[in-house]
C-alpha cells in the first residue's frame, strides 16, 4: 500500500493528513523579499516574530493569521502560494508532482530528521530586526 501522499491529490489530505505534510524546518516563516525586475524571491535569515527558533514551531499556531496578517496560508485551493515555499517544502514538492525527501520525518519516523539533516533554521535565523536592515540578511542556504 502506499502511503497517503503518494496515493492522492493534494485536495483529498484529511486536515491531519495535511499537517503531517509540514517537516518543521521553519523556512515558510522567513521573511522574503521580491525583486520586483524579474520576480525572483529571495530569503532572509529574518522569522517571524511568532517563530520559536529553538524549535522552529508557531508559538501561536491556531490564532498566526489574526496576529501576523501577512503570514501565508498554504493551501491545495491557493496554489499560488507554493511558489513562496523552499524547494524542500513537502507541499510544494509534491504540487509539483515530486516525492517527499528520504530525510522528511513522515519517511524516517522521527519527527527531528529534518534539523538532524540540516534542512532546518534553527540556529541560523534571527527574530527581531529593524524592518529597514532586511535587505542585508538576504541569504543563500534556503534551498
């Protein structure tokens, strides 16, 4: 049998199917900058006032979109948020029709594979920053 991301559309995850999708890596809650010449998306080492850098989660998961008014909400119905999400992202990987990673906790079972890889933020991300100095924290490691 094979498992549930490779079995059907993104638009028939149960919502705990979908959620099981995100590896915790905390890169979607980088900010990002958009150059506005040719569209090209570029990540800071800069997260979300809501981010735990020590455990790359949401502090205040179920109430982030009344706190944070720009935070994205990844959905299969807006697609057009995926292009927003790091090339490693389990959502966009599989909307682009790719397979998960053999590092994403749904393959290893352990939900730390991710930062125990080096696929995660933690460590590398700060959280306050005056908003005029983001362009210097533009970085390359996001993949």
């Amino acid at each position: 049998m094979k498992p549930f991301w490779q079995d059907r559309p993104l638009t028939e995850f149960t919502e705990a199917e979908w959620e099981s999708l995100c590896d915790g890596c905390g890169k979607c809650c980088l900010h990002k900058l958009q150059d506005e010449a040719d569209d090209r998306i570029y990540y800071t080492d800069v997260a979300c006032r809501l981010l735990d850098l020590h455990s790359c989660r949401c502090t205040d998961y179920s109430r982030r979109f009344n706190r944070v008014p720009d935070c994205m909400q990844v959905s299969p119905s807006q697609p057009e948020v995926f292009e927003w999400l790091p090339v490693t992202c389990a959502y966009r990987l599989l909307w682009e029709g790719r397979d998960l990673p053999d590092w994403h906790p749904l393959r290893t079972g352990n939900p730390l594979s991710t930062h125990e890889q080096g696929h995660g933020i933690c460590g590398r991300a700060c959280s306050e920053l005056d908003v005029d100095d983001i362009e210097e924290h533009i970085v390359e490691w996001v993949e």
